[in-house]
C-alpha cells in the first residue's frame, strides 16, 4: 500500500476545501504527488521495476494536466500549490 489511511486524510485535510475533499484538483494533486514521492523511493531500490515505472509516468501527465487546469482557472492558487507541495523552482 502507497499511503496508509491517516497519511491521506492529512493530505486531503491539508490541500483540501474541507477535511474530506477528495476531488478538488488541488487536493488530486497533492495526492499524486505523494505518491510519486513514494515511488521515487521505490526506484532507488528496485531499479529494473518497469511496470511500475510506467504507472510513474502516467501519474505525472495526469499531475499535469490538473495543474494546468489549475492554472488556468487560478493563478494565485496554481503559485501557492506548488510552492507548498515543492514541485517546482
């Protein structure tokens, strides 16, 4: 398992509009986030795991196009997501 129960309420409750938002793109992507930040992890020990390699991709093109969905619709929202998740410069 990717993350245990507690770790995504705290995500959901933290990026969230309420504590069990689910489906705001912000907090789509602070999930997926934390699951690539799980996966990276994951490929420094299993280097040859191309399956999940692919799932690694996939997850960041949908990553992406959240944010940029977000960014379209919100800006100043769009900067402080990243900012906080970390995901960019």
């Amino acid at each position: 398992m990717v993350l245990s129960g507690e770790e995504r309420k705290k995500v959901f409750s933290k990026h969230g509009v309420s504590d069990n938002d689910t489906g705001s793109p912000e907090a789509q992507v602070a999930h997926i986030t934390a699951r690539l930040e799980y996966l990276q992890n994951h490929f420094k020990a299993n280097k040859k795991d191309n399956h999940s390699r692919q799932g690694l991709l996939k997850m960041v093109g949908k990553r992406r196009r959240l944010l940029d969905y977000i960014k379209a619709k919100d800006v100043k929202k769009y900067r402080t997501l990243i900012a906080d998740l970390g995901i960019r410069k």
